[in-house]
C-alpha cells in the first residue's frame, strides 16, 4: 500500500467497504475509535498519514458542530506542523454540509460511492512533497522504525527532506535532533546486544563510547571492547562524522562551535545539513539490516570482552589533536604543558582520529620523539 488515508467516522466499518477497493490506498479506521481518539492519532502519526476523510452528519440538535469542530482541529494541525494535510468531508448531507463549512473544503456526497473521493485525494496526494519524500526514501523511513526513532526525531527527519523538495521550515537545532537520532539507533543496538551495556549507564547513552564499540574499536575509557566489527568501516567514518559536527553544537566550550557557527554563517546553505542527514540516512539502512541478520542477544554479548591493556597502570595525559595529515598520520598536543607527540597512521586509522579532537594518550619515547601507543577519545 502506496497511501494512507485516514477514516474519520462514527461508522467506519460500513463506509470503510465502499472505500477498501481501491488499489495503492490503505485505508485507516478503527471501529471502536472515538473522534477525538482518531485525532489524536493523527497527530502523533502526521507524517505516515496522507489524507483524511471526515464524515459529516447532523447532531442531535440537527446542526454540524460536531463536524466544524473536526476539521478545525485538523487545520490547527496542519498550522502546527507548517504543512497542509489534505482532507475533505464525505457525507450523506452533502448540500446541507456544502452551506456550512470553509468553501476550500471540498464535500463529496456518499450516494456517488467512494471512488470519487479517493479519486481526488490521489490526485493531490501525489503531488505534495511529503509524498514524494514518503516513497523516494521508503527504505531510509522504513529503518526509522527499525532503530526506534522518536516521533519527534522522524519528524524531524521528515522536515529536512520535506526541504529537498518544498519550503519545509528547518529547525536551527539541527545537530541536537540528529545526535538524538543516533542515540535511538544505539539504544535499539543495546538491546540486540551489539551494544555493550557499560556504553548506556543511568539512562545515559555515551555516544563515542556506543561508536567505538560498534566498530570494534576498544572502549578503553570503560574497559570493553567486541571481538568483531558490526559496523563496516565506511558506516563507522559516517557515524564519527556526523557525531564530531554535532558534538560541536552540543558542548558550548567546543572550539570547533565558533568554527562552524562561522562557517553557518558565511556559508547560508543547507548543504552541511543535507549531508549529514543522508550520512545518517545510510547508517540508518545499514543497521536495519544488520539488526534483521542478527537478532540473537545472547549470540551477540558472546562478542564482549573486557580490554585486557587496560589493566595497565599507564599514566594517561589530556590534550587535543592539532593535526591530521593527509597521508593519515597525526600531532598530539598535551593540555597540560603543549609537548607533542607523533600519532602514527594505524592510530588514527584504528581510532577514525580526526583533528580537532580530544583524547588523552600514552606516549614511548622513541628516536625522533614521543609516540602515541595508546589512547583513549573523550566526550
């Protein structure tokens, strides 16, 4: 089923026959569901449901107050999420109805069966950009679910690429929405098991330490590490890509933030924006997958395995990398007293370094000078 159009009305069952031939269209309706039950509904699912048929009928005072106080909260609706949700009236009181009601509500009578109605609301539906945005990235929404997105950060998600393809509002918060996006996706990986459980303490997901993990990195910091890769390396480099941008936003005291806010600035694009979303977007597919070929949990923990190194009693000094060379090694700086150290190309392969990032390390003294051997990435 291509669309979904809600069914508002007192008897869904009967009407529901007259409209259930219709190929492409799934039809919503709920027998025992209450007006404002249905409403509500709609509200929480604004963005999967495509149309809406209301019923109109009289009221015990043979008035439509009833039907006026629908469709008002379905237009409140569509004025909250800055998006027109079609809808129209389908009633036995056509006439009546038509006399009463917003003149840009199309009315449709129910003695011409349902075929015009539905005929109507394709014709719309199909041009409207949620639509289009619905089938183009099917499979990118359907692993929303997968990863258990919140309703608020798969509209989020919806609004961004809503903007693809219209005047979509897109939120200054951003970086906060997609972080929140990948911290559902590490929640749902905790509970298969291809998260360790010292990753997600108190409620609270450590997301560079869920990152490392799920790439077969080791978590020094927690002591833990997965003795296989879940996570291919080009979706690893996705997930620190995004969470080193974001992270930016998140944390006032981050040097990058004046960076990028100047960027932001300068630059007046969604472009940053639309990247880092289909980064996301692929990730999100990627781990649909995975968590559908490995569903076992204990199968999974088996992978677990506490990191052995850190039972070494190393001194670990805090700093900042000051610089990424494009042949893949790197500088490390110390915060305590500005010594640096070589960070070889395996280190910053294995640990996806970037610059800019803060770590502390573990240095051997070699004959051109301090080089990392180990080192752990901090929030």
């Amino acid at each position: 089923m291509d669309m979904k159009i809600l069914l508002i009305d007192d008897e869904p069952q009967e009407q529901f026959r007259a409209l259930a031939q219709a190929q492409e269209i799934e039809i919503l309706h709920e027998p025992d569901r209450h007006v404002d039950e249905c409403l509500e509904f709609l509200r929480r699912e604004y963005w999967d449901i495509d149309a809406v048929i209301v019923d109109g009928r009289l009221d015990p005072n043979q008035q439509f107050q009833g039907l006026s106080r629908t469709t008002g909260r379905i237009q409140e609706l569509n004025g909250t999420n800055h998006w027109w949700k079609p809808f129209c009236v389908w009633t036995g009181y056509a006439e009546d109805i038509r006399n009463v009601v917003d003149q840009h509500i199309q009315v449709f009578d129910k003695a011409d069966g349902g075929q015009p109605v539905l005929d109507y609301l394709k014709g719309i539906i199909e041009d409207l950009p949620a639509y289009r945005v619905k089938m183009k990235f099917k499979d990118a929404l359907q692993a929303c679910d997968t990863a258990k997105l919140t309703p608020d950060s798969k509209n989020h998600i919806n609004a961004i690429l809503r903007n693809l393809f219209g005047n979509s509002t897109l939120d200054e918060d951003y970086p906060k929405h997609l972080r929140s996006c990948l911290e559902s996706m590490f929640r749902s990986a905790h509970g298969l098991g291809l998260v360790h459980e010292k990753c997600i303490e108190k409620n609270r997901v450590n997301l560079t330490a869920c990152s490392l993990f799920l790439s077969g990195h080791p978590v020094e910091k927690l002591n833990v590490k997965c003795t296989k890769r879940h996570a291919p390396e080009l979706v690893g480099q996705h997930i620190h890509h995004i969470l080193n941008v974001t992270n930016a936003f998140s944390h006032s005291e981050d040097p990058i933030k004046g960076k990028l806010n100047a960027y932001r600035e300068w630059i007046k694009t969604p472009y940053l924006l639309y990247s880092l979303t289909f980064e996301l977007l692929d990730v999100l597919v990627w781990y649909k997958a995975y968590a559908e070929a490995h569903p076992n949990i204990e199968d999974n923990k088996k992978l677990w395995v506490v990191d052995s190194q850190e039972a070494e009693n190393i001194q670990m000094i805090p700093g900042v990398i000051t610089f990424i060379h494009p042949q893949g090694y790197g500088f490390f700086s110390a915060s305590t007293d500005g010594s640096e150290a070589y960070i070889p190309h395996d280190v910053v392969s294995a640990n996806e370094l970037i610059q800019g990032m803060k770590i502390e390390v573990a240095t051997v003294t070699k004959a051109k000078g301090p080089v990392v051997k180990k080192l752990r990435i901090l929030d």
